[in-house]
C-alpha cells in the first residue's frame, strides 16, 4: 500500500497554523474580548453584550483618552476587587475642577481622569462617584466595538 506524500512547500502547507498563530497573538496582544456586567452603562452598552477592547498603554507620553471616551478599568481599582472590569465613560480629564456630590470641588492632578456610568441609577458596577479618581494606570484601554449579539454590532459611541 502506498503512502500519500505531500508535495506542497512548507509555506502552502503549514499556512493555516501560521494564520492561526498570528491570529492568537493579534488577540492576545492587541484586543481582547470583555462581557458587559449589569446596567450601569445603559443605553449605550447592554448588559450580557460583547464589546471589543483595545489594548491601549496610557501614559504620560503616549496619551490619555478623550473625553466621553469609553474605556476599561482595572478590576481592582481603588484598592477593591471587583468580579469584572470596570467600564466607564471619561467626564473629566486631568487638570479638570469636578464637583462632588457632597458639595466639595476637586481638581484632578496630571495623571487623573474622573469616569462616570451612563446610567446613573444602577450601581451594578462603582464609577468615580464610588471609587473618585482613576489613575491613568489604571484605565486598560478603550471599548471600540460591540460584537454580540450580532443584532448590535457596531462602534460605541
């Protein structure tokens, strides 16, 4: 009986494993996938939904987020850890005067943003109101994109 021996160069061959490799580093490295939790993003983001976070490393000299950007949190923010990761939209950026819900005014230093939950009625999830200022070490990067359900997909505004 004779044995079938494939022909093909390496790169025809082992292309398949090759894209799935870059795949998973691009995943990996790059973006990576986070379920919303709760309501407190409502309308924007629904609770059970897929959203698409990039990675983005803040600094100092690589930049900050936007305002009204919505961007992820560290799960551990404020010294507290929390079942998920924290979204919230930014509101105020460093440098910025914020009043407190106790009267007080606060102005944030240079590596501070202030980030607020959409729906303001449900505290599923803490925001700056709960945790105050969220260093920019902190943020993980920013929600770009929902993927699922597949009814939603689309950019986050």
């Amino acid at each position: 009986m004779a044995q079938y021996q494939d022909d093909r160069h390496w790169r025809v061959k082992y292309r398949p494993y090759m894209l799935a490799v870059v795949v998973a580093l691009v995943t990996t490295m790059l973006v990576a996938p986070e379920k919303v939790e709760g309501g407190s993003m409502e309308p924007t983001l629904s609770e059970g939904q897929i959203v698409v976070m990039t990675k983005t490393s803040y600094s100092q000299k690589r930049g900050s987020p936007a305002l009204n950007q919505v961007v992820i949190m560290k799960n551990n923010v404020g010294g507290e850890l929390y079942t998920d990761n924290i979204i919230g939209r930014v509101s105020a950026l460093p440098g910025e005067k914020v009043t407190m819900e106790d009267g007080t005014t606060i102005t944030l230093k240079a590596d501070e943003f202030y980030l607020l939950c959409d729906n303001e009625a449900d505290s599923s999830m803490p925001d700056s109101r709960a945790l105050g200022p969220v260093l920019l070490k902190d943020i993980r990067g920013d929600a770009k994109w929902v993927v699922w359900p597949l009814k939603d997909i689309g950019g986050i505004k």
